[in-house]
C-alpha cells in the first residue's frame, strides 16, 4: 500500500497556481535549469561563452 504525501486538495491548487502564473513559473523552471546545467556538466569552454552570452544581454538591457 503507498502513501500519497501531497494530497488532491494540494495538487489542485499547485496546478491551478501553475496555470495562473504561466510566465513566472516557466522563468523559475529556466533558471533553475541553468544554474544545474552550470554547476553539474558545464566546462571551460562552456562557460566561456556562457558569460560571453550574459554581457552581450546585459549590454542589451541597459540599451547600449
């Protein structure tokens, strides 16, 4: 026999919570990913570009 730990009441409200902050939670998802993916398979050559990528954003976003 299993033991459900999270209830039905809580999964309907984790899903109805989801759906309702799409954006916000599909951007916590992205950051997560990427900090795993930098912390457990990245290499040198990977975050080289990697901060390649980040300064060429940044100097987007502040309109440079």
């Amino acid at each position: 026999m299993t033991d459900q730990k999270t209830s039905e009441a809580q999964k309907r409200a984790t899903q109805a919570y989801r759906e309702k902050n799409r954006e916000k939670t599909r951007k916590q998802s992205a950051k997560s990913s990427a900090k795993s993916y930098i912390n457990k398979y990245c290499d040198l050559v990977d975050l080289t570009e990697l901060k390649q990528l980040i300064e060429d954003r940044e100097k987007e976003l502040k309109g440079e």
